[in-house]
C-alpha cells in the first residue's frame, strides 16, 4: 500500500507539437522532433520522474509506440504511460505490440486507455466505450490466460495468447483512463487501475472520486486516482504568475479556439469541463488559490495549470494527495525548462514511486526472458 508521502509524479511528452514558450506564437526551436521530444525525456528519466506520458493524435506530431520503443535503450528507470486509441489495432496484435514493448522496457510500460473517435470516423460514445471494454478484456485474456476466447459485437476470436505474454507477469501493464461521462466512468471501475482527472475545483474533484469509488466498489475493486495538470513554479509567487501571463501574452483568442479544435477529442465531454471551468475564473483566469486556467485558452484537454512558488506549489499538490490523488501527469510551457524547474523546486519533496509496485506488478521475469516464456497460470 501507498505510504502517506508517496506519490507517482509523471512528466509529459509532448510529441503531438504542443511544445513552446509563447502560446499561439509558433516557435520552431520547440516543433515535436525526435531531437526535441527525446531530450526532454532523458532529462526526465535523469531527474527522477517515475513516468511519463507519451499522447496520441492523428493530425500531428509523432506516432506513440515507436516513441516509446525507441525511448527504451535511451532511458534508466521512467516507466512510459503509452496512449492507445482503443479499436485503432487489432486486440491480439496490439497485445502483442504492447507485451513487446513490456519486454523492452522490462516492465516500465504503462498503458493509457483513449476511448475517441478513430480519425475519419464517427462513433456515439455508448459504442466507443462498448469497443473500448471488449479490447480492454481481450488484452486481460491474452496477458492472463493461456488463450484469448472472447465473443461481442466488435471481435470474435479464438487465439492462442502464448505470443503475447508480457513482461509483467501480474497482469500486464497498469491501465491508467480518462473520461467523464457515465459509460466512461463505468469502464474505468470495472477494468482499469487508475483514474485519471484534468484540473478542476477541489469540490468537484472531490466528487468525481466519491462516484468513482461507488462505481468500482460494485465491481469489488478499488481504483487509485491521479491529475493531469500543468506547473507553473519559480523562486516567488509573482515571478509565477507574471511568466502565466506571458505564456498568453501574444495569443489571438481566435488562433487559440483554433488550436482547441483541431485536436480529435476537441468536443469530449472532459473539453466542455475545462471551458466551464475557466468561465468560473477571475479576471486574471485563477478559479482557485493558486489554480490559473488562462493556459486553456490556446489548447485542447488539461486547461489548467498550478502556478506559484515552490511553497504553494507543494501544499497545492499535497491538498490533492490529501484528497487521495496519489498519481500527477505534469507539464509546462517550454517542457524542458518546466521540467528541470518542477524538479530543482519542488519534486525532492515527494517520496516518488512507481505505481507497478504499488499494485503488487513489478516484473518478476529476468532480463532475458523471451516472450511467451513464464506463462502465468
């Protein structure tokens, strides 16, 4: 079990190019290249971060998995939180391209599940969560038993699940979820391990965990619960937020609505919250102590950021932990100074850990071992 200060903190990658230091105002030294991306998650891996989210979007930037494969060989001790699109590949090929990727990391992968719209495709939500459990439960079988037989009404299939074994034999990866509407909610209490929010008031957070707890404790299963937020942290509160306000300084509010809507999930439910939520904010777009939401005004999903000195930042992040938020997704504008800045300030703070081993799923294979070899009955 998670000890009081213990918590998993996350950075982010940003291979769909949504890096830069003025937003709106295209930068080119901050495009999402290989160079770039790669950099700022060695720096990560250096720094003690424990993993990292690496997104997913068809209109740009960089695909998931070969990111996170090629990070392998180039990184120590960070887990990757690699975003899969659910019905995107097929269930046995992406079980088996995940236990490959396992293999790899011996055990640092973690799996981020996006139940969206594929690009070029229109399903309502009832059907993309339908889709989302069957893979869900056909990447179960195939890491779990000694042979995929599943039957619904996106994939029927009878496979041997040897080729797909992964490295964490416990299993599989830790299945991290975002989402709020109720067919969503539900998936997550049902199959996934930890739930995942964007930032919002500390009573509504509060709420969210509470129906989420209700939900998982009708499947006999608990979740743990974690933030995606951005930081924004210097020496004094002032210097905090006057580098927020240039971060939006130069932004055409038009340009910005813009950058929101390209994004494939633009019109989620968890989009429409982030703008509800900054409608809520002060002139100066802070809904909440030290919770400035101006960030949101020139991208899609986490719209909000923790902005003030080292102090304000802990205790802000400690309340969340006191709520029971254990797992934090960050991230800031550039990321590589962002995250060279979070961790001189404020992570040496925090007991960091990884949340595999909270879970009782540390590998238990040895480096050498092959796929579909230790099958665990």
């Amino acid at each position: 079990m998670l000890k009081e200060n213990d918590v998993e903190i996350s950075w982010f990658a940003p291979i769909c190019d949504g890096d830069d230091d003025i937003l709106g105002s295209r930068n080119p030294k901050y495009k999402s290249t290989w160079e770039n991306t790669s950099n700022i998650i060695k720096t990560a891996d250096e720094l003690g971060y424990t993993n990292v989210l690496c997104p997913s979007s068809y209109q740009v930037g960089q695909d998931t998995l070969p990111f996170v494969s090629a990070m392998a060989p180039l990184t120590k001790q960070i887990n990757f939180l690699a975003a899969i699109r659910c019905g995107e590949i097929h269930p046995p090929m992406l079980a088996r391209t995940l236990a490959t990727l396992d293999h790899i990391l011996k055990g640092r992968l973690t799996v981020n599940i996006i139940s969206s719209d594929l690009p070029g495709t229109k399903l309502e939500s009832p059907s993309r969560y339908a889709r989302s459990r069957e893979v869900i439960e056909i990447l179960k079988q195939a890491w779990t038993k000694d042979e995929i037989n599943f039957k619904g009404n996106f994939y029927n299939l009878k496979l041997p699940s040897a080729p797909v074994k992964p490295y964490q034999q416990n299993g599989g990866p830790l299945l991290y979820f975002g989402g709020y509407s109720s067919d969503g909610v539900d998936l997550c209490a049902e199959h996934c391990d930890v739930y995942l929010m964007w930032p919002d008031t500390e009573e509504k957070i509060m709420s969210l965990m509470s129906n989420m707890k209700t939900k998982a404790l009708g499947y006999n299963r608990t979740v743990q619960f974690g933030l995606r937020v951005h930081v924004i942290v210097r020496e004094s509160e002032n210097e905090a937020r006057d580098y927020a306000s240039k971060l939006i300084s130069n932004l055409d509010l038009d340009l910005g609505e813009d950058i929101i809507n390209r994004a494939q999930d633009s019109k989620s439910l968890g989009v429409s919250m982030q703008s509800e939520l900054r409608s809520k904010a002060d002139k100066d777009f802070y809904v909440e102590s030290n919770l400035w939401t101006g960030i949101g005004l020139a991208r899609s999903g986490c719209g909000a950021a923790i902005v003030g000195d080292p102090d304000q930042v802990y205790n802000k992040l400690k309340r969340y932990m006191d709520l029971g938020i254990k797992s934090f997704i960050l991230s800031g504008y550039p990321h590589q100074n962002e995250c060279e800045l979070f961790a001189k300030y404020v992570l040496p703070r925090f007991n960091n850990v990884h949340f595999s081993s909270v879970f009782g799923r540390s590998p238990k294979l040895t480096p050498n071992t092959p796929l579909g070899i230790g099958i665990r009955k």
